[in-house]
C-alpha cells in the first residue's frame, strides 16, 4: 500500500553523482551521518545507474524495481523513478524518486507518511458506505497499523439508536463498534469484545474526552496498565497496555459528542506527542462526517424499516386447502418502504379475502396512505362486506384523505370460497387478475372496469362471480412487475402471462414468484412491486355438509337432528348439545323474520361453523335492556348466539344474506 511507504527524493548529474538529497533520504541511506553529497547512485542503490541514463537519453521517465540496502542490514524492495529535468539547479539533470517500506519500528517516525496514509489515501475510499459497522471497521483498518498499534472505536449508545434512553446517572453508555490491532494477539478480542456496551467512570480519561470534546493523552506506564485493569476488573489489560502511549480523540457533530477513538502505542515505538495529537484530530473531525451521515442515514432505515414493518402484513391466513405466497419489492434501496401492499385474510366458513393495492407515489407518504387502507380492509373483511361494496367504502375514505392532500390508489379484491370453489373479485382502477387453471393457458380476468380509489366515478362498483376447478392459481400483482421506462405494459404482462403457462399450476408458489421477479430485480428505476399468488383448493367433501330446510316451525327440529347426526360423524359428540341450541336460535330467526326456503350449512374448518341462509336482507341485531327480565323474545335468540359462539356474524350475498356463528374445536 503506497501510504506504508517512505518516499525518498535524490537530485543527480548526468553521471550519477548526487548533488541533492531530502531528510528522509539521507535517513535511510546515510544512517550513521554519511553527507550523501557525491556519492555515487548505483553504489547506494545497484542497478540505478542504466534506468537513469535511459530518462536523460529518452528525455522521458523510467522506473525499476531495485533493491535497496536496509540500515539495519537488510535489504528492502524499492521502486525507483528516474524523472529528467530542465531548467532547475545546474548539473542536477534528473531527479530519482525512491519508494520504500517503512520499517516496522520507524512507521510512526515520518510524520508526512501519517498524515497521508490517514487523511488523503484510504480515508475517502472509506467515507463511501453509509454502513455503520462497516464504515467503523475501515477506519479502524486506517488507524491500525499507519497511526497506533490498538485502536478502538466507541459511539454513544443513544445516538446510535433512538430506543436507548440518553445518558444515565453514572455517564453515557458506549458501545465498542470496532477494534484494531498490529500482534495479532487474541487478547485483544477477548479483552475489548466487539459490540460491548459500557459506561466509564468519572474521572477516567475516556469520561473527561466526553465531558470536554477534546483530546486526551495519556502516558499509561506500568502503574496506569495496572490500575485500569483493576478498575475494569480485566487482568490482561496490564499486559496489553503496559507501558503504552495513549490518545482519546473525539467525534463530535452537531448531535454533539457522538464518541472517541481510542489509540495506544507500545513501549517500541515512539509515544504520542503533540503533532500526533493535530494529526490526530485532522483524522477524527473528517471520519465523524462520515460516522454522523452513517448514523443519521442507520436511524432512517431503521425507521423506514420499522414502518414497513409494522404496515405490511407479518402473515397470512387463509383456509387449510388454499396454498398463498407473497413477494414484495420496494422501488428505492435507500427507503425500503413504499405504497403497494398485499393481504390474504381468512374469513368464517372457509373462505379467504385475497387483495392488492398500489398508492400512488413512493416513499413514507404513500407508505402512510397504505397503513391506513389496509387497516379499512381489515375492517370491511370483519364485517364482510361483498369486494365490490368493500372497495366502494375505500373509494369514499380516499376521497376524505384527499380533501387535506390528494391520493389515489388502485386495488383488487378477491373473496374465495373453499366450500363451494366459488371466486367474486372486483376491482378499482387496478390490473386485472391472473388466473392459471390446471394444465391450460393462463389468463386475465375481465374484470368489470371502475376508476382507482380516490378519483370518484359516476357508477358503482361491479363485481364478477365465477367457479375455479381445485389446483387454479390465482395471481395479484401491481403495476411494478410488469411496467417500467424502458418496457412496454403489454410486454411485461405477456411475460407475466408465459410465466404462469401451462404447467404452472403445479410448480412451487415460492418459484413462480421467483420467475415472475426474474429480470426486475437489476431494474435502477422500478416501481414498488407487490405479488399475491394463491393455489386455489376446496376442503374435503366430507368437511361440510349443506341442507334446504322449509320455513315453518318443524324445520327447528329437523335441523337439531341433522346436525346432531353429523357432529356424531365428525366424533365431535361434545359439541353437540351446544351446536343444536345454536342452529335452534338461528333456524328460528330466520323463520320469523325472512320466511321463504332456508338453507344450512355445518363447515369443519379451524372450528365449527354453522350457517343459515335465507333471502331477507335485514342485518339481524341484539338488543340490549336495563331489565333482562324485560328482553323481547326478538333479542333472546342472538343473546344465546353471542354467549355460546365464540363469534358470530352477518354478511350478505345475492339472494339475501347469511347469519353464522363460530365455536372452537375440543382440543
């Protein structure tokens, strides 16, 4: 490495006499004090003679690699260049340019050498990373071997993460980013462990370079090793610092003093003075730009990161037989989060809402915006309401966010029965659904077409209803997957469309989305890109079980004895006397109140779920009194209902709309 060098310059004659010299020359060349004034080149440096003849010859420069002899007896590799000149001082027609390594027990002798090989050689190279941790070990590698011999570095706890309180009653905490040391000797690892976090007493060197922002040099000595290492309760630290020279220089920014490097020199080599010192600091006030870009970049990923988190979805639920995977992709590397989402949420009776959206714009904004609409999803899917009424109630919550700052989004939303194999999907401004059934051609669904959220549209919402045979996938994407400056939406999606070809349905979810991600990831300039692929399945035949019942009273009792006959063939003979008090109530309620046929319908899955559809589309409620005594007979039916089931709920369909209720599974 060129800052581990000495650079040694000769003025010569044509001949090879040397006319000039400088002080590092006449260092390692004259060790005992010889004027090199006279001497011959080639003596002191063989060989050196033929690449200067040819510089004044060819009037150009030449180099060579020579050896050089060591003032210790050695010999050192040297790297020489012969550069012609002109017009300088008379008889002096060439310059020699001698490069050398630093002997081991001189690198902390030439303070030219330190000042380049901390400040102009490695330490720009370094301040590229916004890494903490990386950034913290380059320049320990800096500091370690061209300044010291050990060498540490240690941020404030609280300026690295915002969770961490700020200062306590004893000092601030530290932790050690990064250690460097020249012996390779494991001591030092064990000793001063990577990661630590400590507090340092008041009155300790390291405390008073926190107190006062400025450096602090300290010659340790045998008796300062020693009381350190009993301090810190750390026998090795005797021998590790024995004797040494040691210079706490400290970070400061804005944020304030945001920690120290910690270097220590041995008893072989030069202690520290007061030109290190400078240097020193020249080193620390440079390197804390970088430290403060790194921790202020670390704390806004940490958040990004946290929010998109804490707003995508951490799993997905869906019934026993519906396979789902996820993908997403943020546009930025630098902000990990954006506005696309996904979501896959499990709904009574074996069925799953699966959903994606996309809002407009990227970053924490519609990273916000985002939060906020999966929330109403969660909510519209509790109350199960149909896709199309769902996406009409984000449509209006759009349209009030926007009344303080515009938004859009677009979404698609499915709801899948595993009962029946029965899909509804509606969808707002969004790119229409990918369906790719069991060896046949994939293909998008005509969905009917409504503007994105937020806009606003003259019609309502329209939903499209379908069969799928078991094995189907379904397929949710945004517009980042198949859109981008350089290609055409049609392209990408008939990529998307050879992806899911014949054949798919039976390839692993996990590398389909690979497939489908294939080609994007190098993409510098994509959009946010969510995936939601879903293989579609019913439950077993034998899960559930279906009855029309007429509507007059004899179907209570009809439907108790269907329903205790099935329990009995599930082995759920405990559940029994509960279950038939249930549908009692909610046969009867629907008798009362819709009239026309009645439908029940017992589903296995996650629990026990029991269902009656009738064509009334009133939303049956409870109704509370001061006096129970009081209750109508009216209210008495859902009472019972919401004391036994462990939930219960209404949602509405084409003819009318169901009224079910949940119980748990004995364990």
């Amino acid at each position: 490495m060129e800052s581990s060098t000495r650079i040694l310059i000769l003025g010569m004659d044509s001949s090879g006499r040397i006319l000039q010299f400088d002080r590092n020359a006449a260092a390692v060349l004259a060790p005992n004090g010889d004027d090199l004034r006279g001497a011959d080149l080639d003596e002191l440096i063989p060989g050196a003679r033929d690449p200067l003849l040819e510089a004044v010859k060819a009037g150009r420069e030449r180099t060579a690699m020579l050896a050089v002899d060591n003032p210790e007896g050695g010999m050192l590799d040297a790297v020489v260049t012969v550069h012609p000149m002109s017009g300088g001082a008379p008889d002096v027609v060439a310059l020699a340019v001698v490069r050398v390594p630093v002997p081991l027990a001189d690198r902390f002798v030439d303070p030219a050498v330190i000042r380049r090989a901390l400040l102009d050689d490695a330490l720009p190279r370094i301040g590229s990373t916004l890494d903490l941790e990386m950034l913290a070990r380059g320049l320990m590698d800096v500091l370690v071997p061209h300044f010291c011999n050990a060498g540490a570095l240690l941020l404030v706890e609280s300026h690295i993460d915002a969770d961490e309180p700020p200062d306590g009653p004893d000092g601030p905490q530290m932790r050690r980013m990064a250690i460097g040391f020249d012996d390779d000797d494991p001591a030092w690892d064990a000793t001063f462990p990577t990661g630590e976090s400590l507090v340092y007493p008041e009155g300790t060197p390291y405390a008073l370079c926190m107190g006062s922002g400025e450096p602090v040099l300290r010659a340790l000595g045998r008796d300062g090793a020693a009381r350190l290492a009993a301090a810190w309760r750390r026998p090795p630290v005797a021998d590790l610092l024995k004797g040494a020279s040691m210079l706490l220089l400290p970070i400061t920014s804005a944020a304030g003093v945001l920690g120290f490097f910690a270097c220590t020199r041995n008893a072989a080599h030069r202690p520290f003075d007061a030109y290190d010192v400078e240097i020193g600091m020249d080193f620390a006030n440079r390197a804390s730009i970088f430290i403060e870009s790194a921790r202020q970049y670390s704390r806004e990923r940490a958040t990004a990161l946290t929010l998109q988190r804490s707003l995508l979805p951490t799993g997905l639920s869906a019934p026993s037989p519906v396979e789902v995977h996820h993908r997403y992709l943020p546009g930025s590397r630098l902000i990990e989060v954006g506005g696309d989402w996904y979501e896959s949420i499990a709904l009574p009776g074996a069925r799953v809402a699966l959903v994606v959206g996309d809002v407009a714009g990227h970053g924490v904004k519609a990273a916000v915006t985002m939060g906020r609409l999966r929330t109403a999803i969660h909510t519209l899917a509790g109350l199960e309401l149909p896709p199309a009424e769902a996406l009409e109630r984000l449509d209006s919550l759009m349209r009030t966010l926007g009344e303080r700052e515009p938004h859009f989004a677009t979404c698609a939303y499915v709801v899948y029965d595993a009962v029946s194999g029965r899909c509804e999907v509606a969808s707002a401004g969004h790119l229409p659904p990918l369906l790719a059934p069991p060896g046949a051609d994939s293909e998008f669904l005509p969905v009917p077409p409504a503007p994105p959220l937020g806009v606003g549209g003259d019609g309502p919402i329209v939903s499209r209803e379908f069969t799928v045979e078991d094995g189907t996938l379904l397929f949710l994407y945004t517009d980042g997957l198949v859109e981008n400056r350089a290609r055409d939406i049609d392209d990408g999606l008939a990529r998307l469309q050879e992806t899911f070809g014949p054949g798919a349905a039976a390839r692993p979810l996990e590398d389909l989305c690979q497939a489908a991600l294939d080609g994007v990831y190098d993409d510098q300039h994509r959009d946010d890109i969510a995936m939601l692929v879903a293989r579609l399945a019913r439950i077993p035949a034998d899960h559930h079980a279906t009855w029309e019942l007429p509507a007059e009273p004899a179907a209570v009792r009809r439907a108790r004895g269907l329903v205790r006959d099935r329990l009995a063939r599930w082995d759920l003979d405990d559940m029994a006397h509960s279950t038939m008090l249930l549908v009692s109530e909610l046969v009867t309620n629907a008798i009362r109140h819709a009239g026309g046929r009645i439908t029940l319908r017992l589903v296995l899955e996650g629990g026990l779920v029991c269902e009656v559809f009738d064509s009334a589309d009133g939303r049956p409620r409870i109704r509370h009194h001061d006096d129970e005594d009081e209750m109508t007979e009216s209210g008495r039916g859902l009472h019972v209902v919401g004391r036994l089931a462990q939930r219960w709920g209404v949602r509405r369909t084409a003819e009318g709309k169901v009224v079910w209720c949940e119980q748990e599974l004995p364990r």
